[in-house]
C-alpha cells in the first residue's frame, strides 16, 4: 500500500528566501541549462553534460556511465530534460555507484541535492522519503521526487536541476556517496586509515561495534546494572560435624 509522505517543516530559512537577483550572485552561482535555450547541437551536448553533471556529481563524464540511448532521445527531442534526468537515476550505474553502498538516510540526502537542488531539511524529511523508499523501492522514490510539485516549481520539464537559493558550500551535489561509516567499515577503510586506528583505543562506542556477535563484552553494562547479590555457601568445617551422631544405630 502507498503510504502519504509524512507532513514535516523546513527548519532553515536559506532554503525559502528569494534570490537578491544580481546583488546574490558571484562566481559560485551556477549557470542555468535549459533545453529551449539551446538552438545548436553543440548547445544540446552542453545541457547533457549538465545533467551528467548534476545526477553523477562528476567534472568529467566518464564513458561508462553514458546513457547513449537516452542521449540520442534528448538531442531529437524525443524526451524532456525531467525524462533524461529520470532515465540516469535509474540506469544500473547510478544505482551500483549511490543506491547500493548507502543507507536510506543518506540516500534520500543525497538525492534531494541532485534532483532538488537542495539538502535535507532536517531529520524528519528523511525519514519521511525513506519511508517512500520502503514502500515504493528506489525507483518509486525517484518518480515520487522527479513527479512533486516542488520539482516542477523550480525546473519544470526543460531545466537542469541546479543549487538553488542563497545556500554556502556550493556546489554541494559534489558529495562523496560511498564514505558513509557502513561503507568505510565494509571496505576496510576503517583498518588502513590512522584516524580511525586511534578511534579503536580510546572510543569505546567504536570497539563496542566491532565487537563480534554473542560476545559477553556486548552484555558487560547490562550484567553491571542487574547487581546480584552474592549468595555464599554456608561455611562449616569437618571438625565441626559429630560423624557418631549422625550414624544410626539398631536397638
């Protein structure tokens, strides 16, 4: 069953705030790509790089993640700018390279960035779109965001996702996808690195972790605080016990 996205409330106001116009912009203000602009092919290749861009979070397209088929479609015009975005957030590479090394958290972060131009407002909106994740899958999610109101806002069908409003860090689309701590740990990160070599010997959340299942250090807090109290054996000596008396005798 579809659930309805949880309600939440933006708790920045970065992300609300008009742009001053030419008094906002300066040399990290992104350039807009917009499919009508484009009268040249030359022109259409620039807004197709955008995209590859802004959906791969990459300077330099590399040539395996070109969607060729999509590519031939947009430049005919056949799809929207909307489609060709949708198409890359769905093809296999986006998905081994985002989709499958992080958490639903982190996913959802790194998606509203890309396709919304914008971060996570908070905690809430995360666990709301996780939520979508879980019960539509990664492609329900992409539809559900790629399909919002809030999308067709600020993009429409024939504008490249770009950072939006008066926001620091830009660009921030250029996140690493695959250094979360589950990520760090599964590829051994956490084992070459110095840093987190010194977080094993005075973290004790971090050895608590590693530490591996079923053993008793996991329990070491809980068997503290139950407090047993000590139950001893009753002290008597052998010289104490009368043997003749307790022998029985015949009469």
């Amino acid at each position: 069953m579809d659930l309805p996205l949880l309600a939440y409330k933006p708790t920045t106001q970065n992300h609300r705030v008009a742009s001053f116009g030419i008094a906002d912009q300066n040399e990290d203000t992104p350039y807009i790509y917009r499919l009508e602009d484009a009268t040249s092919y030359a022109e259409i290749r620039e807004v197709i790089w955008a995209c590859y861009r802004q959906v791969f979070s990459e300077h330099a397209t590399l040539a395996f993640n070109r969607q060729v088929t999509l590519e031939s479609q947009l430049v005919n015009r056949v799809i929207t700018v909307r489609d060709f975005i949708r198409g890359l957030a769905k093809s296999e590479r986006f998905y081994n390279t985002v989709v499958a090394v992080n958490n639903n958290y982190r996913l959802v972060d790194v998606c509203l960035r890309r396709f919304l131009g914008r971060s996570a407002y908070n905690e809430e909106e995360k666990i709301a779109w996780s939520i979508k994740i879980g019960t539509l899958g990664f492609y329900g999610f992409v539809d559900a965001l790629l399909d919002s109101e809030e999308y067709t806002n600020a993009f429409g069908d024939f504008t490249v996702p770009y950072q939006r409003k008066r926001m620091e860090g830009r660009p921030f689309n250029l996140v690493t996808p695959r250094y979360g701590f589950e990520y760090r740990d599964k590829v051994g990160t956490t084992t070459t690195d110095w840093r987190f070599t010194l977080e094993k010997f005075y973290d004790r959340k971090f050895q608590e972790r590693r530490l591996p299942e079923g053993d008793p250090r996991k329990y070491r807090d809980l068997a503290a605080a139950i407090a047993p109290k000590a139950r001893y054996a009753q002290q008597l000596r052998a010289a104490d016990i009368d043997y003749l008396a307790k022998v029985p005798r015949r009469r």
